[in-house]
C-alpha cells in the first residue's frame, strides 16, 4: 500500500501522518505542493494539518488551487482515497471534494484538547476497525473547525450515513455536532481531530491507529 | 484600472467575529447596536483597460478563489 502526503508551506503534521501511515504498513512518499503529479502506484494521498499558506485569506483556500491539488482532485476523481486532517479537511472543503466549510469557533478561540468522538459509522475503509456508536479520545487543535453546511447538505449527509464522527461535546459550535464527513463514495474522509496524533502508546492511547490500519488493511486486501 | 471586492458572510452564516465586536461594542457603552458583521475589502491593480472586460475577469477570480460561494456573498466594483 502506497500513501503520498502532501507538503504546503505551513503544514506541521505531515511527518505525523507518515509516520502514523508507516506504522500501519503503508509505504509513504511525501510530495511537493509545485509537484503537479502523484507518484506512480498511489492508493491514498494524505492531506496533512498545519497552517498551510498562513490560512490567509481562508483556511485551506490558497492550497486548495495549488499544483498538487489538482492531481488531488483527478485521484479522487478517478475513485481513489484522501484522507484530509485538520487543515487537510479545510483543504479538501475548498477543493469542493467534501461539502460545507469550516468557520471560525464559535467560541473565537483556538482549541487544543483531547476529546471523545462517537464513530457514527464503520462503514467506510477509514472506521470498519471501530464498532459504529464507540467512543474514542482523539485530539483537536483548530481555530476554524465550525462546520457549517446548508439544510439540504445535511440532510444528505445524515441520509447517506456519510458523518463519520461526531464531537460528544461540541467545542466549536459545529453544526450537528460533526467532527468529520464521507464524501459520496466512501473514500475520502475530511476529519478536524488528529488520529495521528493518538496513535502510539507515548500519546495516550492507540484509538487513533486504528483509522491507519483499517485504511491501509482494507486496501490492501482491496 | 482599479477593482475593488467586498466580500461577505451570507445571511444565516453565524459571524462569531461580528458577534464579538457587538458584544465589545456593547462593552464600551454604545448602546443599541443590534448587529455586526465582519467582512473584507480587496483591492486588485489591474492592467486591463475595459471595465467590462475587468468586471468579467474579477467576477471570475471571486467564484474561483476570493470567495467561497457556499458561505460568502461577494461584490464587485470597478474604477
């Protein structure tokens, strides 16, 4: 199994997601935000956190029109898997391959926490290794993790049973409480909390993991 | 030639921001003030020359970047 993450000027947890991806099997290739194409043999890219571009004038906005991102575009397009992380998921919004947008906190400040999260879903590669309605602890670290969509999109989404977490207590004001979302065929998954970062037992736990090694044993048994 | 775009939260989109500087607004004694709202200004240097063809391509720069459509409202104005 091939992972590319991908490097803006500003991302700070793309070595995190390597290593998260490596820890699970994956062989990882890290890629440029000037490269204009994948690797070849990539089976997901990874959309890492961080402040890509300073977050000027929106979060994820300049990354989402960089050159990598239209070969983002074409991977998912073509059936692949994106995983996008924290500002990963902001980049993926802009990118127009998740629905909604992530506004600022509803509380204005930047919070760095860990939290529980319901798995609402373990249909999709990324949480068959949880059991739908478990909880988890995973960590947030954002300013603009709001998510706001229009009626008819969340309908769609709880409809489609594409909300794949949602926040127990709600830290930013998101809409329904979510915390991460499915685009419509399963394979990519934008999430503001960090998995990579409870993955190893010096974290505090390993829930984080699992999404790692549920992503990587799915395909490659795909 | 010179354009200028305001962009704006649409209406229903909740302004955290615009709600803070209400609530220091209200702080600070002004009394009455029943809403803000936060938004930006951006002003381009252009080298085109025709307004119209001006207006065309700023339009095209909102939908493709200076805004996003699904939560901003945006204006453009030419001199």
């Amino acid at each position: 199994m091939h992972a590319a993450v991908i490097v803006f000027p500003g991302s700070n947890c793309d070595r995190d997601m390597k290593v998260a991806f490596e820890n699970a099997g994956a062989r990882v290739s890290m890629v440029w935000h000037k490269d204009t194409e994948m690797p070849a043999g990539v089976d997901v890219i990874g959309v890492p956190g961080g402040f890509s571009f300073g977050d000027y004038l929106r979060c994820g906005a300049i990354a989402a029109n960089s050159p990598i991102c239209q070969s983002v575009k074409a991977h998912a397009d073509k059936g692949g898997y994106v995983l996008g992380i924290c500002n990963g998921f902001q980049v993926l919004t802009e990118t127009g391959l998740l629905p909604g947008v992530l506004l600022r906190n509803s509380g204005l400040k930047y919070v760095c926490k860990a939290l529980d999260l319901k798995v609402e879903t373990s249909n999709s590669a990324y949480t068959s290794g949880y059991n739908a309605g478990t909880t988890i602890t995973i960590p947030i670290a954002h300013h603009d993790g709001n998510y706001y969509a229009d009626d008819d999109t969340l309908a769609r989404l709880n409809d489609e049973d594409r909300v794949a977490f949602r926040y127990v207590e709600n830290p930013n004001g998101s809409q329904q409480d979510i915390a991460g979302i499915l685009s419509d065929n399963r394979r990519v998954l934008g999430m503001m909390p960090h998995p990579e970062r409870m993955a190893e037992e010096i974290h505090g736990n390993t829930e984080g993991a699992t999404l790692f090694s549920s992503l990587v044993g799915s395909l490659e048994n795909a | 030639m010179k354009a200028r775009v305001h962009v704006m939260l649409k209406n229903g989109v909740l302004d955290p921001q615009g709600e803070a500087v209400r609530h220091a607004l209200g702080s600070l004694g002004f009394d009455g003030v029943e809403g803000v709202r936060q938004g930006k200004i951006i002003e381009l240097d252009l080298t085109e020359t025709d307004p119209g063809k001006a207006k065309e391509t700023v339009t095209a720069m909102c939908e493709k970047l200076l805004a996003n459509t699904v939560i901003e409202s945006y204006s453009v104005e030419i001199a």
